[in-house]
DNA sequence: CTATAATATCAATACTCATTGATATTAATT
DNA sequence: AATTAATATCAATGAGTATTGATATTATAG
C-alpha cells in the first residue's frame, strides 16, 4: 500500500507531527545532547559542563526535550539525571522513512 | 567502534550537517513538497495548485531544497520541473541513525 | 540553621526565517 | 512585436525562538 502525504487526514497529522520532531531535534545544541544521552545518562552538570554551554541554556534545551517526551528526568540528590526515550526517538524516526524511502 | 559526537573533528562536522539538514526537512511546507515529489516529478504550478499555497512562497522553498541538493529541476518550456534527489536524502537519512538507533 | 551545589525559571534581547506583495524574467503563443 | 503563462527575485513584515543575565528553588553538607 502506498504512503499517500497531504490528502487524507491521518497522514496530513503524520506530516505535521513529523515536522514538529524534526523542529525539536533539528538545534545543533539540542541535538548534541541527544548524542550525549545516547550512551550514558547525565545530570545537567555533566551536560553543560562537557558541551561548554551556559547551565541556564541547558537546562532551556532539557525542557524542550522533555516536553516532546524525548527524555526524561530522574532527582538524584541535587542532581537531576536525563535519559534518552530511545523508543520515541525510534518511532518519529521510522515515520520519517515515509517521506525519504521509495 | 562506537560513533562518537562532540569529540572529534569528523563527527563534530557530521553533526552540524545533520543539523541543517534537519533544518531544512523540518519545515511543513518543505516537508509536504518532498512528500509530493516522492512518487512523481512535478513543475511548479503543480505543486502550489496541489498544496494550495502561494506561488512564490513554493519557489522561495524549492530554492532552499535546491540550494541543499535535495532537489534539482530542469526547464521544460515555461515549466520548471523539479524532481527529488532521493539518493542525498537516504544518505542524510542514514547519518541521523548515529544519533537514534543504538 | 546556614551555606553551598545543582537545577529551573523568568524577562529581555537578538536573530533567524516563513510569509506576503510587488515586480522581474523567461518562454511560448498569437 | 505584444500578450500571456510560468517561475524567480526582492524588500518588508511578523512570528517564533535561541541566548543571556539575574534570580528562584531544592537538596545536601557543615
């Protein structure tokens, strides 16, 4: 059966939520901290401190992600640990095959 | 051997080309033009009449997939007809695998 | 109880970029 | 040559959002 984009409904909403994925991942910053998060989980600390970036605008970058459910958070402490919600990032990333695959 | 990101020079490249790359799929409009242009090649009026959207606001995004490689175009007559690149596509669309699948 | 470390929030700024309206270009048709 | 169709370009506007500085919150340590 073939993947039919902008005419019926269901896909019109697959389209939109695609792009919106894609908007999310689609930050130099954001996206290297999904590359961090891929091996290990880290407090913020961690992160901010192995990227050079401001802990104010990681933790900006953090809630962007987590509000797309793209990770998510642990308290430790004082310390918050992220991990990667590898299975989202999976999905999103095989409804993109719709649009570059044959 | 594990695919490292922020470490070393290459996967610091691969990742800021992903990045744009990113930034050029993750727009709806763009991403609906990709989508039209999967199963046919089309001129331009074509896909501004299907996506009903205004003429030059398509020409201003096919600029910008041009301008990426993701499509290419040739003149037939008053038409334009661009078509997809799906090869850079499907290559950019593997590199993004680095930072989902494990 | 106070001080410190880790994180989050908020307001302001700066910047990118999608969209629009108007116009230019190019090719075909009469 | 003049008109029309198809496409591209340009300047201006507006919306969204990344970044920054300052401050608030929360939990541990002394």
């Amino acid at each position: 059966m073939e993947f039919s984009c902008c005419k019926n409904n269901q896909s019109k909403k697959e389209l939109a939520q695609s792009a919106e994925f894609l908007k999310i991942i689609a930050e130099e910053n954001r996206l290297k901290i999904i590359c961090l998060l891929k091996h290990h989980d880290r407090c913020v600390c961690d992160i901010w401190q192995y990227l050079d970036l401001p802990q104010n605008l990681i933790s900006h970058h953090l809630k962007i992600l987590k509000d797309f459910e793209l990770v998510s958070s642990k308290k430790q402490g004082t310390k918050v640990i992220y991990s990667l919600n590898s299975k989202k990032l999976k999905k999103y990333y095989l409804l993109l095959s719709h649009y570059i695959n044959n």
